[in-house]
C-alpha cells in the first residue's frame, strides 16, 4: 500500500508541513491566552464586542426554560458562551471546547469569576474530531477560529455530525472588505499597526502577524457559503459586518 503523501498547507502567508500546522496553531495561541481579549480589542479597534452581540442576537438562544444546548468551537476564554448563556433561559446550556487547554483554562477561571460556570461545560477538544455523540446539539458556534482549523471540511463535517435535525450552525469570521479604499486602510492597520502594537502589549508581535496573515488567506465569502454546502448545510447565507471585515455564516441541519 503505498504511503499518504505529506501535504503543505498555509500557516498564515508561509508553507508548513500538513502534521506541524496544528502544534504551531497552539503555539501561537498558549502565547496568547492570557491576553485573548485584548489581542481582540487590538485586532478589531474594540468593534469585536459589537460583533459578538450581533452574532449571539442572531442566535436567539430560548429565553424560557425549554432545553437548548448550544456547542461554542474555539470558544475557550468563553467570550461568546457566556453572552448565548445570559441571553438565553433556565435551558440554555453551553458546551465549550477548545483546542489550546491554556485557553480553556482562561475560560474556566473567568466562568467561575462571572458566575457562570453552572451553565458552561469547558472541555478541550479538536474542531476536525469532536468527542460528542451524533444529534446531540440545537446550535454550533465558532468565532474567531475556524481559519486557524488545518481541514476546514472536517471541521463543518463534525459540525453538521453533532447537530439534531433543525439545529443552526453559526460562524462569525474575519472576512474580506468589499470596498477597494477600505480593504487599502484595513491592510495598512493590520500588517503595521496590530503587530507593533501586539509586541509594545504583550512582548510578542508574532502570533499577531500570523492572526493578520490567517485572515488573507481564509476563503471569501461566497467561497465558504459554498463550503458550508458542500458539508450538507441548507438555507446557508451570510452577512457582511463593517463593509467585510468580518462575517457572520448561517446554516440549518435539515
């Protein structure tokens, strides 16, 4: 039997071995964990907030006691778990799991300061290889974190696995600007400025110029749309926040 070829897969604008993409992934965010919000404060010029709110609001989670159990992938400081959390009623539960444990870690001490954590499950998990059963979730979110997953397909795979019939997968992403003179501004704030920035913060500027270098690089939007198609998804859509700097994707388990 012949030998699975080694792929070369993107790792911000350079080329790394398909095994080390994940490791270098971690790496970048086990520098990051402490100061996850504020990296996000200085990537968005504090409009992820905005963003968040939106995107929990499109959500809707049940204000009642009916049971809903919501998945939040790469959730791990629970910024988004804990917002679907006091959105949502007496069932509302959020299950969060995240690859990098130094993140969840963060996420687990901050549930505990917010009083939060009866209502928050942190596990640490892989997006492309979930430890939850078949049908077993009404929403699956992730912010911020599907272009850092090495196979995006696996990872909307999984997710379309883990949600019942008539479950929402929700996706809020950082996107391509539809506006040549903005996307000229945004490029000359991402490549200089949150760098600099990132390494006058927190000592560091890599794991910034990454992050910078992942958006690039991720799919537009009609290309992700398609994507989210392709995994068997229906009703899929999506909505440009701040001219495309981000969007939000939608898709229904039928």
């Amino acid at each position: 039997m012949a030998e699975p070829v080694e792929k070369d897969v993107a790792f911000g604008f350079r080329n790394v071995r398909e095994a080390d993409k994940q490791g270098l992934v971690n790496e970048v965010f086990s520098k990051a964990a402490a100061r996850y919000d504020q990296m996000n404060d200085l990537m968005s010029g504090g409009l992820h907030r905005l963003w968040k709110d939106d995107f929990v609001t499109l959500l809707n989670p049940p204000r009642s006691s009916r049971a809903f159990h919501v998945l939040d992938v790469a959730g791990g400081t629970g910024d988004i778990a804990f917002r679907i959390a006091r959105a949502g009623g007496a069932g509302t539960r959020v299950t969060i799991a995240d690859i990098s444990p130094e993140m969840v870690g963060e996420g687990q001490a901050r549930a505990l300061r917010e009083e939060l954590a009866q209502r928050c499950d942190f596990t640490v998990g892989n997006a492309e290889s979930l430890a939850f059963p078949d049908k077993s979730f009404d929403a699956y979110t992730i912010a911020f974190g599907i272009r850092n997953v090495t196979h995006i397909d696996r990872a909307l795979a999984e997710a379309y696995r883990v949600l019942r019939p008539g479950g929402r997968f929700l996706c809020l992403e950082f996107s391509h600007v539809d506006a040549e003179i903005l996307q000229k501004t945004y490029d000359a704030f991402s490549f200089t400025v949150i760098p600099a920035v990132g390494k006058a913060v927190t000592g560091d500027g890599q794991p910034y110029r990454y992050l910078v270098e992942s958006i690039r690089t991720f799919p537009k939007q009609e290309q992700f749309k398609s994507m989210l198609d392709a995994a068997g998804f229906a009703r899929t859509s999506f909505r440009n926040l701040s001219g495309g700097i981000v969007a939000i994707h939608s898709g229904w388990r039928i």
